[in-house]
C-alpha cells in the first residue's frame, strides 16, 4: 500500500505560503505557512499533521490489540502532543482515554505500551515516545 501528500510552496520562508494535498483530498488546497507553524497564523504545519497521525494510528492499533484479547470497545480518545526544539521533533506524547469492557488495568495499560511502541507512525518517528492512558 503506498500513499501521498502533496505540498506547493510559494515565496520565501517568512514570506511564502503554501498548501498541502493529500491523495484522498481530505486536505485539497490547505494553508500552510511560517506563521501557522511558528506562531498564531491561520492553517496547519507539519507538526500538527504528524500529531494527527500518530494519535490516529496508536488508536487503531490498540484497538486491534485489544479486540485480540477478546474485550469490548466502547471508545477511545487520544490526543498526541509534538515537540519540536531546534528544528527538531524530540517528543511525541499520546494522552488517551478509553472505555473498555471487562479489561483490568494491568492488561489495558501492557496493550496501551503494545501499542505505542508497534504502531507503524511510532516506528518512523526519531523521537522519544511516551502515553498517558485512563481506563474509564
């Protein structure tokens, strides 16, 4: 399986805009900028959509490691904070929420540590790692 984004850029760093499409056109033209990345600008950056990713693909996989273990989900909510420090993402921090049926604490957080260290946007990110997870 093979997927793609698109970006055009426009101008210089500071200056410049540019607008970001992906295959599925989900994002069709979206703004992105230096003000959007570095400071209060209107559009997303690079960084938001790597936080979106990794919060979307740890959820999908721990929700596959937890239908495995035969437990019902009723929900999970996770939101993912990245750290960029000199030009560099240093920290990804998935923080979730979960409502699952039947699974002890012990289990849940095993799967929830599965996950985090299995999900294929984990694998590609050279940065430290790290979740919060409550069991609901």
């Amino acid at each position: 399986m093979k997927r793609n984004a698109t970006a055009v850029w426009n101008g210089s760093l500071k200056e410049g805009a540019g607008k970001l499409t992906t295959q599925s056109t989900t994002l069709k033209d979206t703004q992105y900028s230096f003000k959007s990345r570095f400071e209060e600008g209107v559009g997303t950056n690079p960084e938001e959509l790597i936080a979106a990713a990794h919060a979307g693909c740890f959820t999908m996989q721990l929700s596959a490691y937890i239908s495995e273990e035969g437990f019902e989900i009723e929900s999970i909510e996770t939101k993912c904070d990245i750290d960029l420090v000199d030009g560099t993402i240093v920290t990804s921090h998935l923080m979730l929420q979960a409502k699952i049926g039947g699974i002890t604490e012990d289990a849940f957080q095993q799967l929830v540590t599965k996950a985090e260290k299995n999900c294929p946007i984990s694998k590609v990110l050279n940065a430290a790692i790290s979740s919060t997870a409550t069991l609901v």
